[in-house]
C-alpha cells in the first residue's frame, strides 16, 4: 500500500494542501458539512478600533468572535466603498499583538455589515481562508484542535479556552481604549451533531486524489475487454 501511495503521489496523482475542516474540540474529530447543527443564537458583536498607520485615524471593524483577531493578517474593504478608499494599500496596525497588517480590497465584503470593513482571519474562517489564498495572507492559527489558544496567540492568551479568551481579549480592548461598542447580534452557529458543542474552523493538512486520470484508466480496461463486468449490464 505504502509502495503504491507513493507512486501516486510522485506522480501527482495525489497531493496534499492545508484546507479549513469542521473541527469539534470535544470529539477530536473533523466532521464533514452535513454533519453540523447550525443553532440561531443571540451573540454579540463587538467593535474594535485598528489604528491606521502614519495618522491619528482608526478603522473600525465588527466581529462576533473577538478571539481570533489574534490571528488577523489583514483588513479587508469594498472596493467601491468611498469611506475607506483613501486606505487602499495602507497598514493597520492589529490590536494586542503590535502587528501591521495590510488593508485590501475585495468586492465579497458586505458593506452594509457592521462598519463595512472586517478583519480578515484566514487561519479559522471559511470565506476568510478564500481571502487569504487569493491575496497571499499569512495563515496564523491561534486556536488549536482542542479549543485552547496557541503560543501564536500571544503569552497573554496561550493555553486559555477560546471562550475564555474572548472575554480576556474584549477586557483589554476595553482599557486600551480600542472597543468601540458592542451590540447584539443574532447568527447561525454550528454545533457538532454528537455532542453539541460549537464546531471550530481548523486549519489542517488534508490529502486529495485527482479522480479523473484514474478513472480514465479504469474505464479503458473495461471497455477493451481486460476487466469484465457479470453480468455485463454492469460494466456501465
């Protein structure tokens, strides 16, 4: 088996890429889409000032898990939002981590959500990661497979439960001055189908297998007769 994957993988039949999975930190397991129960809840959602570089100016950016902005590598923009286009191409700098990150424009931002500009976490959300492999973002994951924050996150939040984190991080957001508000808000959050608990988005290693170059080869040894199907109404 090992020879043969091996095989495959020289040939490029097989590959491996990091891809966001459905992780439930209780279970230890990954659980494919159909698996979650998306639960309307009342959350919050908080927002957080990013000073601008080289100004007095702040951008503020709405989000209903403060946590990972730990792991933010960019904020992202309409292009045709006239408040924020005097920012293209400039840096923010993110919160508690002392980072720069660049701001950028896509035209999958809602702006009629929160401020209309959002943080943008590619290691530990779905349409986040999209952003950060089509603007070549750094992947920082801040939260781990078990729910607990990672060195990454800082020495201030490592090892804390990520709910746990959340109140610390909207804590220090609140005496550094930079929460603006927070408001409730209500969402769709997906829990794990076995035991309930709120799934999170991981990033990991996950192995693919090009079908078609298989399956070509499959088909040609059946249509010349080398493999035969019985009864032959199978072979179709």
């Amino acid at each position: 088996v090992k020879e043969v994957f091996v095989s495959l993988y020289k040939e490029g039949l097989i590959y491996r890429d990091y891809y966001l999975v459905n992780r439930c930190p209780r279970c230890q397991t990954v659980l494919s889409d159909i698996e979650i129960e998306h639960k309307d809840l009342l959350g919050k959602l908080w927002y957080i000032k990013y000073p601008v570089e080289g100004s007095d100016e702040t951008i503020v950016v709405a989000t209903t898990r403060p946590e990972t902005m730990l792991g933010d590598t960019a904020v992202a923009v309409h292009p045709d939002d006239e408040r924020y286009t005097h920012l293209h191409g400039k840096r923010v700098l993110l919160p508690l981590q002392n980072r720069w990150i660049p701001v950028i424009t896509d035209e999958r931002v809602e702006r009629e959500f929160g401020t209309g500009a959002v943080k943008v976490t590619p290691a530990h959300d779905p349409v986040d990661f999209e952003l950060g492999k089509l603007h070549g973002l750094e992947q920082v994951i801040v939260i781990d497979g078990s729910g607990k924050m990672t060195e990454a996150a800082g020495p201030d939040f490592k090892g804390l439960d990520r709910f746990a984190c959340r109140s610390r991080v909207v804590e220090k957001l609140r005496d550094a001055g930079l929460l603006a508000k927070i408001e409730d808000h209500e969402l769709s959050v997906g829990h794990c189908y076995r035991c309930k608990t709120i799934i999170e988005p991981h990033l990991s290693w996950q192995w693919f297998v090009r079908i078609k170059p298989l399956a070509e080869e499959a088909i040609r040894v059946v249509e010349d007769g080398t493999i035969q199907f019985i009864p032959g109404n199978w072979a179709k």
